[in-house]
C-alpha cells in the first residue's frame, strides 16, 4: 500500500504557496513605486532666469569681484544687474514643486581682482531635497558642490494644463559655495544669505 505521506506531494503545496506570495511581493514592488511616482510630469522644455540681488552685486562690487553668465544670455557691461538664462535639459516635477529633479545647462562665472576665475556650470535641483548643486570649475575643477537651498514655502506657482510658471524662487548660499567662494576669491559671502532671485517655466509632457 502507497503511503499517503510519500514524499513530493506536500513539499510542492509548500513550494507553490511560497512561490506564490514571492511573486506577489515582487509585483507589488513596481506597483508601489508608479504609485509613488504618479503625480511627477516629465518636462519637455523649459528655463530659468537668475538674477543676482541687489545686495549680493554690492557686495561684489565692495569685495571687487566681477560676476559674469557663463553664457551669452546677458549683455552689457553690468552683467550682474541682468538675468542668467539657464535652459532646462531634463527633468521631472510634481505640481507643487516639492518633488523631482532638473538638469539645467549654462552656468555662470565669478572673477576676483587678480583675474581668478571660479564658474559654476552643470546645475541640477533635487526639490525633494531644496538644493541645486553645480560642478565648481575653480581650484578644484570638476568638484560638484551644493550650491543653493531655497524653500518651496517661497514660490509663486503658476499652473496651466501643461506648463508651470514659478516666481519668487529665492535662492540662498550654501556653507559649501560660499566658503569656496571666499577662500579662492577673497569674497565676504555668508552661508544662508540670499544670493540670487530666479523664476523658471516647465513645459509638461
């Protein structure tokens, strides 16, 4: 007589039943995540406008520190007192601009009076995190660094059906930039202070 207890019959229940909550955790992963990620739009073009405040050209000014676009998005001999036009390459964003990343091009140039140059190029902006960081072509070329924080609480959305204007976006000095800044220029730049303005477009996909 066979004996019911032979061996292949419960250890295949026991195998299929964990097989089956495997795959279900695996597809429960990705599900998870699109749920996560539904309300960011990529962005199919876009820009940024950064105009230094009429503080920081002061002080530039006082510590005889040239600031220049890296770009040819300004033009004059006051470079300082008009907007740096930064375009967007990549990104994705939700509505309220507090999640997602932006890649922009172009960049922008600080000269001191002995004619060292420090630019900063390559930014991108982390919202989930209320940072941009830039790549440092100085002493240190190729350094990526932290470069601005700004605070979503400051920013005047304007939404349409497949764009968003974003003004008042108030872009302040990290410790990293301006202790950069003041060792390789001579600047009197403090972490925190607010060193530029800027308004940007996204257009949505």
């Amino acid at each position: 007589m066979r004996d019911s207890r032979s061996p292949g019959r419960r250890p295949r229940r026991r195998g299929l039943a964990v097989g089956a909550v495997a795959a279900g955790l695996v597809l429960a992963v990705p599900a998870s995540w699109a749920a996560a990620n539904a309300a960011l739009s990529d962005i199919n073009s876009g820009s940024v406008e950064m105009q230094p405040t009429k503080a920081t050209v002061k002080k530039l000014a006082d510590d005889k520190v040239k600031y220049s676009p890296a770009t040819k998005a300004a033009q004059g001999a006051d470079k300082a007192a008009k907007p740096t036009r930064f375009e967007v390459t990549r990104g994705r964003l939700d509505p309220r601009m507090t999640a997602g990343q932006v890649e922009l091009t172009g960049g922008f140039t600080l000269e001191g009076a002995k004619g060292h140059k420090v630019t900063f190029s390559g930014l991108k902006s982390d919202l989930s995190k209320s940072t941009t960081t830039a790549v440092m072509d100085g002493k240190k070329a190729g350094k990526r660094i932290p470069l601005f924080t700004y605070s979503a609480k400051d920013f005047k959305i304007k939404p349409s059906l497949k764009s968003l204007q974003v003004d008042a976006i108030k872009l302040r000095l990290t410790k990293d930039a301006a202790d950069a800044l003041n060792k390789q220029l001579g600047t009197s730049l403090k972490q925190g202070e607010e060193f530029a303005g800027a308004t940007g477009r996204a257009n949505l996909l």
